[in-house]
C-alpha cells in the first residue's frame, strides 16, 4: 500500500499538524447519535490510535440530521489549516431527503475538490449502496482521496433500537476497519 500521505503534502507548521489532527465529518453516525459521542467510531478510532502509540487527535465533526449540503458549507469552519486527514461519512439524509442526485454528487464534488485545493487528505465512506458507492470511487479518484465502501464505513450487523444508526459495538467495528487504512496512510506522527 503506497503512503496515501505522500500524495498530498501537508504545508504548514501548526501545531494540529504536529499532532496529526484528523476531522470526522458527517452526519449523525459520526455523531454517535443513540450512543453518545464517546462511543462513535471517531472516538474509538482516537483511543486506538492512541493505544498503538500515534501522535493524533479526531475531532468528530458529525452533526445529526446534517446532508452533503450542510457539510460544505461548514466545511472550512470544521477543517483547521493544518488537518492531516479528513474522513467523510454522509450521504444518507440526502438520499432519504429525496434530494436529486445531480444535487448530491454536486456536493460531494464540492467537499472533494475544496478539500483537494486545500491539499487535506480526505477519506472517503461510500453510501452502502452499489450505485452510489460507484460514484463514490469515481470521484474519489479524480480528487486523489482514498475510497472505501459503505460496508467499511458502516456496520448493519450492529444496528441500535431504531434499526438505521449504529450501536457502541457497530462504531467499534467501524473503528477497526478504518485503523489500517489511517495507519497504513502514513496521515499521523507515531511517538517516539
């Protein structure tokens, strides 16, 4: 696996660059709605970055109810100069919105391509439909962001009471899937 890092060179001496900040931005999955911020997969995924001795910091930037839309226009609000890696998890309120789809891919577009101007790594999490997961990938591609399908990024084994967000065990299983791919990235500083 190339070091998805060395694609997109971070500039800048802040000190988030030093201690490889990481920005989840979503909807309420990020959020951990139903189990509480401390159990999304944004927080699991710190403590085991943390655990394996990484020099990082994830700031859960997932608004419940929020849609592609709402996510670029916070978009440089929720991502400081000098973020390492930007995780993108959203899209299912656009659908469900019923939101035309040429709208949807327009905003994913625009979080990709500001992103990309802005030289942040951006990862990311495809709808966990074939379809949209197909646009996903191609976009990712022409942006330089690393795709990775909606089953990574979302776990339906382990629904919570109202059968559509995750429980505290389906944000861990998120959180495992997703460790590779940001640690392999070569995103965050490791201590020495």
């Amino acid at each position: 696996l190339a070091r998805l890092a060395d694609r997109m060179p971070i500039f800048g001496g802040t000190a988030w660059s030093q201690e490889g900040l990481i920005v989840a931005l979503g909807d309420s999955n990020t959020a951990g709605w139903g189990v509480g911020s401390a159990y999304s997969f944004p927080s699991q995924l710190n403590s085991m970055l943390h655990q394996r001795g990484y020099k990082a910091r994830i700031v859960n930037a997932g608004v419940n109810g929020d849609t592609l839309g709402g996510m670029l226009g916070r978009l440089d609000t929720s991502v400081p100069a000098g973020t390492r890696l930007v995780i993108v998890q959203g899209g299912y309120n656009d659908v469900f919105q019923r939101t035309p789809p040429n709208v949807i891919v327009g905003r994913l577009q625009g979080i990709l391509s500001r992103l990309h101007a802005r030289r942040v790594p951006a990862l990311l999490c495809g709808f966990f439909d074939p379809k949209w997961d197909a646009i996903g990938r191609k976009l990712s591609a022409q942006y330089g962001a690393t795709f990775m399908p909606g089953s990574t990024c979302y776990s339906p084994n382990h629904r919570g009471p109202d059968g559509l967000h995750m429980s505290a065990a389906g944000h861990s299983v998120v959180a495992q899937r997703l460790m590779p791919v940001v640690e392999e990235g070569g995103f965050i500083p490791h201590i020495d």
